[in-house]
C-alpha cells in the first residue's frame, strides 16, 4: 500500500495562516483521530484538532478532497491552521503518529499527480518553474507550460505521427492495388515534412526558453578603472562590487540580477582587460572573454581619455560602447560612443536601461509562447527530428512504419509517456518539501 505523506504545503513561519496537507489512504484517518470526523467534500468547515492525548493542538479549517479529484490523485486533507511554528511542528507531529502517515519528500505531492495522471511532465516542469519565478515573464512562461502548453503542442505532434504510422500500416493491406501504395506514401512523406517544419520551428525558440528560465545575460568589459564595478552598484543600487583606482581589483566575474520590464537580466562585471597583471589577474581575464563570449548583450566601456579598444569580439554579439564618469567631462556626441553615463550622478543610465530593456525584449519575444525552456525538452525533440529525417518511403512500408514508432515513443517521453523513469527523481527533487 502507498504511504500516506504530510507536509507543511503554505509559505515560511510564522505566518497569519499554515496549511498542512495530508495525501494518501490514510488522509480519512488522519481527520477522524485529529478532528473528530470527515467533512463533506469540498466544503471547509471549522474544527478543534487534538492530539492522540485529547488535548486540543489548535482550531481550524479542514476541508477533505477525496481521490481521484485532488491535486495528487488519492485522498487529501488540508487543515489550514494558525502559522505559528509550535502549531504546526504538533500538528505534525500528531499526524506522523498515526500508522502509515509520514513527512513528505521534497516534490512528492507533485510526483503523484504526475504518477496518478492529473499532471504530465511538462506540466509538472512548469509547476517548479511557476514556483521559481522572479519577474513576471518567467510567471507568464511558467504559468503558460503549467498550463499544459507544451503537452498540447506535443501532443498534436503525436497525433500527427500516429496518424501518418497508421496510413503506412494500413497500406500493409492493399499493397497490391495499383496505385493506391505511392498515393499512401506520397501523403505520408507530405506530412512528415511538414511536421519536421513545425517542430524544428518549435526547436527554434529554445534560446528564448532559456533566456527567460535563466535570464538575459549582459556582460560589463573593458580595461581596468573604467568604470565596470561602479556601474554595477549603480544598476543595483547598492554596492555588489568593490570600487578602488587599484588596477586588476576585480579578478572574477561578479553577477547581479535584475528585474527589467517583466524579464529576467542578469549582469556580470568582469576583470578589466590588459596584458599585464599576475597569474590570479590573468585568470580572471580569462574568465572575462569567456563569459563575452556567451553574452546576449557587452556593454564595452571606457573611461575619459581611454581609447576604445578592440575587445575581439565576434560580430555576431551585440554591443553597446559606453563612455563613463561622464561627470568629469566627456561627452556624449563623440564618434566612438553610443551612451555616456555617470555612475556617481545617475546621468545616462536611464537610457542605458532602457536600451539594456530593449536587447533584451528582442531576445525573449512573448513570453506566453509554448516554447521548449529546458534542456530535456530540447534532447528530446532534437532526437526525434533526427529519427523523422531518417523516414524515408522508398523503402518497404514496414521500415518506415517502424521509423516512426521510434519516433512517437521518442517524442512520448516529453510528456512523461514514456522512457522517463530515471528521470523522475531529479526533476522532482526541484520542488520544496510541501508541493
């Protein structure tokens, strides 16, 4: 029989309100011994809950959700109770006494919605990111894979494969009739076409499922002293980074997270670029062209006086050149510069924002679109476009049925349909114990 599992399922205590959820065979027991009785289903309804001594622990709210209709499947309880951390340290320690209830595992009310068919992988994936969001772009894009976006999308794919599987089976049978076999396989390779279309489309967009699930990075470089650092802790107002006229103070890359307009940004200040310094120095260096590298957007600054020298950046990444301490003197309307800015009085950085903004909106697109955020979701659809590019309808119909059976079952692992059970473990370990 499968355990009954109980956990704290509301935010940190203390807190004005705890709610505890009790999933499992033994959840109609756990309200008979704690409260006295089970309510109507789905109807809250105000009780005293007492320990197994008889003496009251606390009075609340109980509502039961009885299997299959609850967020895990099985029969659940929740009494949501007052948030203090004594109230809900008896309140679980009354439940993990009765026979067969135990505290749950991290993600393990999510794993049985998933195990009992009220959630499919995605959907699950899209619940953790939900929880992990930090602007409201990545809430949208959570809240639009939560929704059952990519299972719909998926699922439309496998339609379209089975159906495609389905006329190469069937043409099995009238196999000698004339025609009818290259009508049937012409149809099919049509379709599958088209479908490599849509899905390599869909594979496309992952670069823009990534920025909005790990953030759009923008790299701050240049030589030493020109103003890196302190534009860092002006962007975050407040200081992140150590300021000093020190050449080579910043030996590591050093990262910031911001808010701008619902997406994610994530900047990095880097050690200033030279050829002299120490081994430590040179490191950090390093560290600095990797990650330019990398970036979705370098701001390129130099302080008054420097020459805006060549980073070697490829062309292909985007770049801004900032002029900085434009408080000392320098000016906005040089050749070489696209902004002047001034960490110490704020002038240009509204600008410089915006723009930042702008880079960084280009990059994500709609955040609502079903896009492939992770990187399972890119492995599995990458291999299934490699096994339809594999189809082909010259040879028998049997083999290129057999080609798209591995293709469907490939695909149905997206969803959780198949091949997936050694992956469980790591995907639900995400979740906080409670969800």
């Amino acid at each position: 029989m499968t355990d009954t599992i109980a956990a704290l399922s509301s935010g940190t205590l203390p807190a004005g309100i705890a709610v505890l959820r009790v999933s499992g065979p033994a959840a109609r027991g756990a309200m008979e011994n704690l409260s006295g009785g089970v309510p109507e289903p789905r109807r809250a309804v105000l009780r005293t809950f007492r320990g197994a001594d008889g003496a009251p622990i606390d009075r609340g709210l109980l509502l039961f959700f009885p299997a299959p209709g609850s967020v895990s499947g099985e029969d659940l309880a929740e009494f949501h109770i007052h948030g203090g951390r004594a109230v809900a340290s008896a309140m679980l320690a009354a439940l993990t006494r009765l026979p067969g209830i135990r505290l749950a595992e991290a993600g393990e009310f999510t794993r049985r919605a998933f195990e009992n068919g009220r959630i499919d992988l995605t959907e699950a994936e899209g619940l953790a990111d939900l929880l992990a969001a930090e602007t409201q772009g990545q809430r949208a894009q959570a809240l639009a894979q939560a929704d059952g976006g990519m299972r719909q999308l998926a699922d439309g794919w496998m339609r379209r494969l089975l159906h495609a599987r389905a006329l190469l089976e069937a043409d099995f049978d009238f196999s000698d009739e004339g025609d009818v076999s290259d009508d049937v396989s012409q149809g099919v390779a049509a379709e599958i076409a088209r479908l490599l279309a849509d899905m390599e489309e869909s594979l496309s967009g992952a670069r823009r499922g990534e920025i909005w699930r790990y953030g759009f990075h923008v790299v701050i470089a240049g030589a030493p002293n020109a103003g890196k650092s302190s534009l860092l802790n002006a962007l975050a107002e407040r200081e992140v980074a150590i300021v000093s006229p020190v050449p080579g103070t910043t030996r590591d890359v050093i990262e910031l997270r911001l808010d701008l307009g619902g997406i994610p940004v994530r900047f990095s200040d880097t050690a200033g670029l030279r050829e002299a310094g120490d081994a430590v120095e040179r490191i950090g260096i390093e560290r600095a062209r990797a990650a330019m590298e990398a970036a979705g957007l370098v701001l390129h600054l130099t302080e008054p006086g420097g020459t805006n020298e060549n980073l070697g950046l490829d062309p292909a990444i985007p770049s801004l050149r900032i002029r900085t301490k434009s408080d000392l003197g320098d000016t906005a309307s040089r050749p070489d510069a696209d902004l002047a800015i001034s960490a110490q009085t704020g002038a240009g950085l509204p600008e410089l924002i915006a723009r930042i903004a702008a880079h960084a909106g280009a990059a994500v697109g709609d955040p609502a679109a079903v896009l492939p955020a992770r990187e399972r979701h890119r492995e599995i659809i990458a291999g299934t476009l490699g096994l339809l590019r594999d189809f082909d309808t010259t040879l028998p119909p049997e083999i290129a049925a057999e080609t798209l059976r591995l293709a469907a079952d490939r695909l149905g692992s997206l969803t959780g349909r198949t091949g997936v059970e050694d992956l469980l473990g790591v995907i639900f370990s995400e979740f906080c114990i409670g969800k």
